[in-house]
C-alpha cells in the first residue's frame, strides 16, 4: 500500500463533496443539527489531508473530530487510546449508530483478534481503536502497511508527556506514525494540558506542523465546592450525596486502598450502593463493578484515581475527592468525568493539611528524578493555593490552563457563599515566629499547643514554655490555628519537611512578611450550618406531571440495553430522554429532530419511545388544568404539529388551539412569526388596523370587518396578542 502519497492531491470539487458528506453524517448518523466549538474546522483539516493538536473541554465533542472524518475519508481511521474499556465504550456506541467499528486488546482471544485483522484487511471497518503497546508491534505495523488508512487519532494525548500527571511510555514511541506514514494526517486530542505539556505533545509526536485548535477549557455545568476537613469528612459526604444527588450515579476519589474500601463499606451500611475498586482487587472484580457502574443506575464508585480515564459514562452527577488531588490538572480530568453529557453536575472535596504531608511523603519516595519531584511539588503547591481561594474557583481553574472567564462563574463555593477574608499578617508572624523559635523542628499541632500556651509534657520536655512565643496566640482557638497554618503553607511561607515527621520550614519567602514588608489577606474561617455547606441540588428540572414519562423513558432504555448487553447511555443519553419529555413527539419525522438520533437510532428505537408518549399523553388529556392544557398544545406546537394535527390529536377546536398560542406569543413564550404563515407587510397590515382603534375598542370583530375578512379569527387573535405582549 502507498502511503506516500502528496496530501494535497484532493481537488476543490472533491473537498466540497466531502465537506457536504460530513454535515450529513452528522445529522443522519450521529443526530446533531450543527457542529459545537471548532469541530467543523478540525474535521475539515483532516479531510484535507492535514493535521490537528485539539484540545477541547470533556463532553466538547472530541471524538467527532476523527469519527466523521475516517467516515469521510478513504480507508480505516486508526484510534490510539490508553485503556481497554474506553475502547470497548466508544466501539459499542459506535455500532449501535451502524458504523462498523471495532478494537484489538488483550480482552479478546487469538480467534476473535485474528477475525478483526482480516476485517481490516478486507476494508470492511470504517474506525479501528488500539493500545499504543500494540501499535508499535512488528506485527501491527505491518498490517498497515497493507491497507488503506484514513487517519491517525491520538487520544489523551497529554499521555505522551512526562511532566504530565499519567505519563506512559508508550505514547512517546508514537512519532514514528510520521516517520513510516507521512501522507496519513494525524490527529492528537487531549481535554487536560497546560502550556508546558502542549509544547511536549507538539514536539514529541512530530506536530510541529499541525494546527493547533484550543476550544477552551470551561465545564459551566459543573458546580465546584471545596472544604477543609475537619474531622467529619465522611459524615459530610454521606449528607452531600442524600441530600443533593439521591439515586444518582458518582465516584469517590480516596488516595488509598484502605480508605477506599472503608468508605465503600461505610457508604453500604448507609443504605447506598457503593463499590470498591482499586489495583488491589482482583481484574474479575473490577471488571464487575465497572460493568454494574456503567449498566446500572445509582452506583457509587469509590476509588483511587486508577478509576475513570477509560470510563465514557456521560450520566456520572457527581465527583467527590476525600483526599487531595496532587496536581490541578488531576483535579481538572477527575472532576470532568462529572456531566459528559452537558446536564447539571457537582465536584465536591474534602481536604486537610495531612493530605499534603501524604502526598509529599509519596513523591519523596518515588523513583523520579530531582526534576519531576521538583515539578510535582510546584504542581501540588499550585493545587493546594486553589484550594484556599477566596475568590471564583472557575476562573482561577481556567486561568491555569491560559483560559480566561470575564467575570466570576456563580456556580462555584466561593461565589454562591462568598468567603470573608482578613487582614492575618500579624497573626501570620506569630506562626512563622513560632516555628523559628522552636528551631524549626515540629509540625503543626505542636505549634498551636505552643501558641494557645498549653502545659504539656513535651512542651516542658523541650523548654519552650519559656520562649517568647508561647501564649502568643490565645485570640484564636486550635481549629483556627490550623487553618492559618494550613493557609501559610499554601502561600509557601512554610515547607512541610516530610522526611521529619510534618517539621514546618520558614521559606525565603516569609521574610518579606516577618519584616512587615508585606500584608497577608487569608480566608477566615466560620462555623459551617447547614445552608453554607449545601452546593445546590443538581436534579433535573422535570413538571411534576412528566415525573411518570421519566421514569417510563428510563424503564424502557434500561430493558433495551440489557436486551442489547449495553450500558443504557448507548441507547440515549439522559439529555435525549429529557428532550422527549419536553418536546413529546408524535411521529417519527418529529422523533428525529431530536439531538443524538440518527437514522439507525430512530429505526431502532424510535417507534417504541413514541408509544410510550402517546400512552402518557392520553392518560393526562382528561386531568388536565386550563394551564397544564395551554401548556400541552405549546409543547406539541413545539415538538414540530402545526394547528391542525395538534387541535386533531387533542380532540379540540382550531380556534381553542390558537387561543392557547396566542396566550403563549403575549407571553413571550414563542413568536408570532412561528405561528401565522403570513408576510411582514401582512402582519404589519393587521398590527397597524388594531392600532389604529381605540385601545378599549380593539376587538377582532371590528379588526375583521375592516379588512373586509381576509383574515380568519384564530390569526387576527394572535396578531393581537403580540401588540399585547409588547406594550
């Protein structure tokens, strides 16, 4: 197979052809109307020929990027991913769309790999998703060598880089796609990089060349809440999920093994379903409550942060750390397993001053060298200061990644509850003192004993019951102590010398403070009740009386997809079914216009889904108020029934339809434009005869007659409602 040949051979005809091609398909297979953030440039940068770095917020639309264009393209569009079950999520999804898709791992037999091979070869798969392990075998490179490729897709790309929090080595061998395929455009996405790993995956995937596309990092539907623990994390957790996400499916981040499983149990005897997993357990057991937390509704996953990077489940409502993460962008991919699909979703932590002293202690012990453990310390110091903000948690995130929010989010802690801060600077100078006069030897809790002037045998022992430092402190009680503490070492005033045991160290840059050269504003911290500790229910906005067509929506997918063996966001995600509750189609041209149905989707589901509407429909038509009547014709209006399929299918009169419309249109519900079929210079005939009335003799009979009946009621009585709704 040539693979060498000029990538600029395509012609301007062919590129308009293709570029009509991928609009297709994504209506028809994948169900959307219109591209989102910079899809439609990428998409055609590859079709072109040419490469793409893409980096583009989780749930943004990432994988389109390289699916539309290897359906576009000649050939099979290669996928590089990290793990088994990403591969196994997207190629499952994928087929339920009628794209033919498949993926080679150590999960499949040597008869069901060597199928997929000759699949390939025959030019039957139109995406083919491998391990970089096995992409870089003699054997592999030697299959694409006989076949006809359409592109490269490099996914989690920030995998290549070593300063990166999930370095693998694997990743980096991965230029030789370049060398060996020079004509093949490649494409690398990442959702996670900073400015340094940017550079490093340019550089280390020979994408010097390619064009660099940043959609942003922002996830506006996620709500962030941060607060220190204070002893009662699990407690806080426990109430956090019963009071604001009930039944919902989430994951808990612990830095352990043993906590993770004491959490698991301790969340189980409170009545939730709660599931370990960790590289402790046996792959049987993983690979189980994997598949429960993807097929069921309401698992709670609680993990070390092995958990995730492989799991495409877009109904995941909520992220909890009970531990510090250690670096900001772990924070970032973590919390964004949250609301893929774009709903409502929270990051809610925990955190302490020994999550740090953990953390540090880990990185000393690890086999990097001087330079990484230098750039994971910066990388939690930088984690920890986020935690201590006092002003929008949003911005600051975006702002590490070189994105930029104008004005403070309200969706976040410290927005929705501002935090009042201080001016600490002398108390800060009695810590630092503290620590210095006491020979820079102890950690926190004995310096706060030492500060708050208590007698004890320790403090006796080592004599510092007669430095000047001690009782300089008794303004503040121990639980503040610590969180100036814990705040001084977010600023790096303090180093934690994790080698002894916590020791606190004065930094070169507390000398500037101990001089009174420079003020510290830090966070006070006030005694939680209840209504500061709630985030904001993150549930859906559903009428009481669509709670039923829910729930049936939700009973249906979830007995398709065990019919199927896929988990029930294959068939939709919960944001079509929200969609059907809100639009209610009747029909199947109406059921497609929904986001995320295509044709196959629609084949296969759609005539059963409607059933379902129509059943729920007819049980509510004789119950309802004037309201909830108005309310019915404006949803159906809505769903894409003109005047006489709606009055049809609700056994009503025309005229009582167009009443419920123009109380809609007065109401600024809808326009007037989407009701009546008429011109401008119609409609401003009409408007200008009711105006030119007395305003307490504007009665559609006088309109009617004046223009000698050229227009009926319904139309005039809607043309009405919008002078009404202006003025």
């Amino acid at each position: 197979m040539d693979h060498f040949v000029h990538r600029s051979l395509i012609s301007k005809s062919e590129t308009a052809l293709m570029q009509d091609k991928a609009t297709s398909l994504l209506n028809t297979v994948f169900g959307y109307t219109e591209f989102r953030h910079h899809q439609q440039t990428i998409i055609q940068q590859l079709i072109d020929g040419n490469d793409a770095v893409v980096l583009m917020p989780t749930g943004g639309g990432k994988s389109l990027c390289y699916q539309i264009p290897s359906l576009v393209r000649d050939g099979t569009g290669i996928v590089i991913s990290p793990l088994i079950a990403l591969m196994q999520d997207q190629v499952v999804a994928l087929q339920q769309l009628g794209v033919n898709a498949a993926y080679l791992n150590s999960s499949l037999d040597a008869k069901s790999a060597q199928n997929i091979e000759q699949q390939l070869l025959r030019g039957e798969l139109d995406l083919l998703y491998v391990a970089p392990e096995r992409l870089m075998t003699n054997h592999f490179l030697g299959l694409l060598n006989r076949i006809k490729i359409a592109l490269f897709a490099i996914d989690e790309a920030h995998c290549v880089s070593q300063w990166g929090h999930d370095f693998r080595p694997d990743y980096i061998q991965l230029s030789v796609l370049h060398t060996h395929f020079p004509a093949i455009p490649r494409i690398a996405l990442t959702a996670t990089a900073d400015g340094p790993t940017r550079r490093e995956i340019i550089q280390r995937l020979a994408l010097e060349k390619a064009e660099l596309f940043v959609s942003g990092f922002d996830r506006p539907n996620i709500r962030y809440h941060i607060a220190q623990n204070q002893g009662n994390a699990r407690n806080e957790l426990l109430q956090f999920i019963q009071n604001e996400h009930a039944n919902d499916a989430g994951i808990v981040y612990c830095l352990s093994r043993k906590k993770v499983e004491q959490i698991a149990d301790w969340l189980t005897e409170k009545g939730l379903t709660a599931l370990p997993y960790h590289a402790g357990l046996s792959t049987q057991v993983r690979q189980q409550h994997q598949q429960r937390f993807l097929n069921e509704d309401g698992i709670i996953i609680v993990a070390t942060i092995a958990f995730g990077m492989g799991i495409d489940k877009p109904d995941v409502r909520f992220v909890a750390h009970l531990n510090l993460p250690k670096s900001i962008e772990a924070y970032y991919q973590e919390t964004g397993r949250a609301g893929r699909d774009g709903l409502a979703a929270t990051a809610w932590m925990m955190y302490g001053l020994q999550d740090v002293i953990m953390l540090r202690q880990m990185m000393d012990n690890s086999d990097a060298d001087a330079i990484h453990k230098r750039i994971e310390q910066h990388k939690l110091q930088s984690m920890l200061g986020f935690c201590e903000l006092t002003t929008c948690r949003r911005q600051a995130l975006l702002k590490y990644f070189d994105d930029h929010l104008d004005k403070p989010c309200g969706n976040c802690d410290t927005c929705l509850n501002p935090v009042e801060s201080w001016n600490a600077t002398e108390i800060s100078q009695k810590a630092l003192s503290c620590a210095y006069k006491t020979g820079q030897r102890f950690g926190v809790s004995y310096l706060v004993d030492v500060l708050l002037g208590k007698d004890t045998e320790r403090i006796r022992q080592f004599q510092h019951h007669k430095t000047s430092v001690y009782g300089i402190g008794k303004e503040l009680d121990a639980k503040q102590w610590r969180s100036i503490f814990r705040q001084l070492i977010a600023r790096n005033l303090f180093s934690v010398d994790v080698e002894g045991h916590g020791n606190l160290r004065l930094t070169e840059q507390c000398r500037s403070v101990l001089r009174g050269e420079e003020s510290l504003m830090l966070r006070k911290e006030t005694k939680q009740t209840k209504q500061s500790r709630q985030t904001g229910k993150s549930t859906f906005n559903i009428h009481n009386s669509d709670k039923v067509l829910w729930e049936a929506l939700r009973e249906h997918r979830k007995a398709l997809a065990s019919e199927r063996n896929v988990p029930p966001f294959v068939i939709f995600h919960d944001a079509t079914l929200m969609e059907i509750v809100e639009k209610k189609p009747q029909t199947q041209q109406q059921f497609s216009m929904l986001t995320g149905v295509g044709e196959k989707k629609l084949q296969s589901y759609g005539d059963t889904f409607i059933s379902i509407v129509q059943q729920h429909l007819t049980a509510n038509t004789s119950t309802k108020s004037t309201t909830d009547t108005q309310e019915e014709t404006l949803q159906l209006f809505k769903s894409g029934l003109n005047i006489p399929e709606i009055a049809s299918h609700r056994n009503l009169k025309p005229a009582t339809i167009y009443g419920h419309l123009a109380n809609s249109i007065q109401q600024g519900e809808i326009k007037l434009e989407q009701v009546v079929n008429l011109t401008i210079n119609e409609i401003s005939l009409v408007q200008n005869t009711f105006l030119d009335l007395p305003e307490n003799d504007r009665k559609l009979k006088s309109v009617y007659e004046a223009l000698d009946g050229q227009f009926d009621y319904g139309l005039l009585q809607c043309i009405k409602a919008s002078i009404e709704g202006y003025t």
